[in-house]
C-alpha cells in the first residue's frame, strides 16, 4: 500500500506548514500546522498575510470633561502618539471640567467664591461656577454689577408659589427666602 503525504498551510509569518495524508483517494486534515491569527501590535505578521501590524489602530485618551478621544496607530510593534485627541489642561475657574476628571471646577482655590453667572434672561446671580453650570447659565469674571449680563441684573426669584423680579439674588434669598431660577416660569 502506497502512502502519500504532502506539505499543507502556509509558510508566511508566524504561521508554519503541516502535514496532510492521502487516505482512501482523499487528502486528510492539515496537521501539525500552526495557523493564522488575528494580527496584533507586536511587530509579527500574526495573521501571515506577509504585512507586519498593517491596518491596527485603537482609540486613545478619555472623553471626559472637555478632553476627546484620539488615535493611536501601531508600527513596528509599537503604539504610535495618540493623534487628533483634545487633552487634560489646568483646572481653570469656567464652569467645565478643564482636567478631565469628572470634576467642575474643583481644587485648591480655583473657584474660591462665587462668579457672575449670565442666564439666557438677562438676569445675572452671583454663584459658584458648577452651580451655574447645572442651571444652564454662563459664568463670567468677576461679580454680577449692571452691564453684566448684557444690562438687566433682574432676577426671578421664587416665593411661596409666586414668582417676583427682584434686583439681585440677596434680596431675593435673604430678604424674601426664595429660591433664584433663570425665568418666573420654572416656579412651582
């Protein structure tokens, strides 16, 4: 009985011949080989197609915060700089998360007091630059005085189910005890 064998696979990259067997007219399964795999950065051609980390890239940085993600591109085994990201900067007093962290404004003073924060109404009230973040104003240099926030300092102030247009967020606080919104609308 005559016994064929012949060479099977692919010599390219990692990937080695096997061995396959004529049994009964029909060649066997290819052993011994070793296969292709999916190409990955280590300076290999994992998935023997005779290129080395061709087409590899993968997402770099955070999208937190102000930050956006980049790419990174693999060559020669390596991960190259990450490109087209936008990255962490210094915590600035702005009413955005300048670092990246999850945090507005956080940190070692650099939000010590309260900024003038500019609703869509005109109305201007002095607080902290997270809090006018969160009710959808702008924060601005300094305190809240007549031109501010482009000349009516008014603000809505809420008192027992009313609503008033108070001259500024102290009376409105501590001489009526009312709450400050951006427009008399968002009374209860």
């Amino acid at each position: 009985m005559l016994c064929l064998t012949r060479r099977c696979g692919t010599g390219k990259g990692l990937c080695q011949k096997g061995m396959q067997t004529c049994s009964d007219g029909s060649w066997g399964t290819c052993e011994n080989n070793v296969e292709a795999e999916q190409e990955t950065c280590d300076g290999n051609d994992n998935d023997c197609d005779g290129s080395v980390d061709e087409d590899l890239e993968r997402s770099c940085g955070t999208s937190t915060g102000q930050c956006e993600k980049g790419t990174e591109t693999c060559s020669n085994g390596s991960w190259g700089n990450c490109q087209g990201n936008v990255s962490p900067e210094q915590e600035t007093c702005d009413g955005h998360d300048n670092d990246c962290d999850g945090d507005t404004d956080e940190g070692g003073g650099v939000c010590s007091g309260t900024r003038a924060c500019c609703f869509s109404s005109g109305a201007c009230s002095d607080i902290t630059p997270s809090e006018c973040s969160s009710r959808g104003g702008t924060t601005k240099s300094g305190q809240c005085n007549p031109t501010t926030c482009g000349g009516n300092n008014r603000v809505a102030c809420c008192t027992a189910n009313t609503c008033q247009n108070v001259a500024d967020e102290t009376v409105c606080r501590r001489s009526l005890g009312g709450d400050v919104v951006e427009n008399c609308s968002q009374c209860p």
